[in-house]
C-alpha cells in the first residue's frame, strides 16, 4: 500500500510558482529589426520583420525603402529618421559613395527617403549618429576618409561639414595598399571619436565637436602590422574597448582614457579556435551591456566566439560555437543583451539565438529568416 501525500499547502504552492516564473521567460512585446543590405542580386534595399525576442519566431520580411547598397544603418536618436550608407563608389557622376536620410513611418515603420548627400569618400560602409541628432559621422572605406555631415531639425543632411583624411598602409599588399576607414565611434560623453583603419593598421582619435559639427585630429594607436581593424566595441565602463581585426583574426583590448582620449594596448587574443588553417576574417564586435562577455563574429569558420571580460576588462576565451549561416557580417544584441541576432551575407539568412544569463553562450532558437545578401541588423525604436 501507498502512502498518499498531503496536499501542498497554500505557501507551498504560492512558492512554486514564483519560481516557475522566475525560470520562464518573461513576455515581451515584439521587436522590428531593419536589415541592410548589397543589392546587386535580388534585394531592393532595407527590409524589415517583427522578432518575438523570447520565442526567436520571426515574422516574414518585407521591403522598407528602396536604396542602393544599404550596407550599414543608424537610427537618430529620436526616433523619427533612420541613415543608410550608400556603398557605392559614384553618385550623381562623382567619386563618392553616398549617405541617405529617411523618415520612419511611426504605424507602419516603412521607410520614405527625405535626401541623399555625398559621403565624401567611395565605399562607405559605416556611421553613427550622435545623441544630440545633430551630426552623423560616416566612414568610407574607399576614400579612407571619415567626414560629418549636419543634421536638419526635419532629419535631412546637409553637405560633410568636416573631412578628415587617413594616412598609412600595412603590409598586406592586396588590402592595406592605402588607408580604410571601416569604422567610426563617439566615446559615451562624445568628446572624442574613433575611426579603426583597416589599410593603416591604426584606430585614429579625433576631438568632435557637437556643438560646431566639427573633428580635429587628436592622434592615432597603432596595432600590430597586418592586424586590419575593423570595428570596435567599448565595455560599459568606458574605461576598455575592443578591436576586432579583420586581416590578423585578432581582438585587441585597449584602456582607454576618456578624459586624454588615449588608447594604451593591453591584451590580444584569437577569435579562431586552436588549429584552424582555413580562411576566415573577423566581421563584428560586441560586448554585453552588463559588460561580462565579448562576442565576435567570423567569416570563413562561420562561427561565434565568446570571451569572458574580468573586471580587469581582460578576455578569456569561453568558446566558439556555428552562427547559422554563411559569412557572418554582422550581428545585434536585443532585448538587454538575452538575444542576438546575426546576419550571413553569403547565406541569405538570419538566424537567433538566446544568450544564457550566467554562461554567455548562445542557443538556437526560432527559425531562420531568408534577406538576400543582408549585411547590418538594426533593432527599430520601441
């Protein structure tokens, strides 16, 4: 014969429940991500889809706004106006990519372009938009210029205010021949910006100013010859930040010195695993926002890589895991850094994955969405 338990009491029942809850995801409403693309296969421009950031189920794209080669996005801060580079080497007949202004449709999130300017350089392939909404800073890869443009109380862009033009090479004699900015980065109080330069082997440091829409040279730090920075991440403490260099497969952390906008070296590490003789490059960098895992994407291995910070702002490797796809160029964090989204340029896909709490690593989640050639993943205002 059994014994029977007794039925659990009201406290007992009340308490699990409240740690079911505590396990379950909470609800969240759903996100809307715009993706940018190349288009010279089957995409039009800058697409868009709803994500349920618990689930990872994505709704279907659809086309935002048409634009050539949308490589790169940013949203100005209010809200209203969304900017695109235009990767392109002519516009309007002269030697120069492009930067376009669009405004967002507040119900629909479509997009309607309000002007397009010169980006003042060919090939640019990143901005940033500042928080005052007044300037947008542009990188251009081709030109190895970086240039700032004003921004109109109604979003549109005036002519580049400011230009700035690079100096240097590496000894990679098919990619370093010259300078190439592919980047571009305001520090949090903005006083200072930072371009890494993947031709010049340097992150060069400039003095911005919001007020006067303009950048002065400050001075530049040197990576190791044949690294070819690339982007670069800050930690929440504004005190570290790190590039991840395309050319060498490396991350470089730096201290940094917000108030001397000065960069001292202190640690570089492998984004591959141990062994790998394939070909690959580094794309994107990321670090959490509690500032406890870094994240970097790779082109070739196809993979993630996850580094655990310390509170010395070192890394150590945690592990490498598959993206989903093919060639990984970009990647987001939503929902407060538990989910990242990461776009596979030769894949056509972007796939999702929940960031466990305590470990960092990524797990599968949802289904992948199809985007032809997607190359930047930028989360809408909520």
């Amino acid at each position: 014969m059994h014994d029977r338990l007794p039925p659990p009491g009201r406290a007992t029942v009340l308490a699990l429940l409240l740690a079911a809850a505590r396990l379950a995801p909470a609800a969240e409403a759903p996100a809307t991500l715009y993706v940018g693309t190349y288009t010279d296969g089957t995409s039009r421009g800058i697409y868009r889809f709803a994500l349920d950031p618990v689930t990872g189920e994505a709704g279907p794209p659809v086309l935002a706004g048409e634009a050539r080669n949308p490589s790169f996005l940013a949203l100005h801060p209010g809200g209203r106006f969304l900017y695109a580079v235009n990767e392109t080497d002519e516009f309007h007949g002269a030697r120069t990519g492009a930067v376009s202004a669009f405004a967002i449709d507040a119900k629909t999130g479509n997009l309607t372009l309000l002007n397009q300017q010169p980006s003042a350089g060919g090939a640019p392939c990143h901005l940033v938009v500042d928080k005052s909404g007044r300037n947008l800073l542009v990188a251009n890869y081709g030109g190895g210029t970086v240039a700032l443009l004003r921004i109109g109380e109604d979003g549109r862009l005036a002519p580049a205010s400011s230009v700035r033009t690079h100096e240097g090479k590496g000894p990679n004699a098919e990619r370093q021949q010259r300078p190439h900015a592919h980047g571009v980065y305001l520090d949090a109080a903005e006083r200072f910006a930072l371009a890494p330069d993947l031709g010049a082997d340097r992150v060069f440091v400039y003095r911005f100013d919001a007020a006067k829409g303009t950048l002065e040279p400050h001075g530049a730090a040197p990576l190791e010859p044949g690294s070819g920075p690339r982007h670069l991440a800050f930690h929440p403490s504004g005190r570290h930040l790190y590039v991840i260099n395309e050319l060498a497969s490396t991350i470089t952390g730096f201290a940094y010195d917000p108030e001397k906008g000065e960069l001292a070296p202190e640690q570089t590490v492998s984004a591959l695993p141990v062994g790998f003789s394939g070909t690959s490059y580094t794309a994107e960098v990321a670090v959490a926002p509690d500032g406890r895992f870094l994240y970097g994407s790779n082109r070739g291995h196809d993979s993630l890589v996850v580094f655990r910070i310390d509170a010395n702002g070192r890394l150590a490797l945690a592990g490498h895991f598959p993206v989903g796809g093919s060639w990984p160029r970009h990647f987001t964090l939503l929902s407060s850094g538990r989910v990242l989204a990461a776009a596979h340029q030769r894949g056509g896909t972007i796939a999702f994955f929940r960031l466990e709490p305590e470990s960092g690593m990524p797990v599968p989640v949802g289904r992948s969405v199809a985007v032809d050639r997607p190359a930047c993943l930028l989360p809408a205002p909520r």
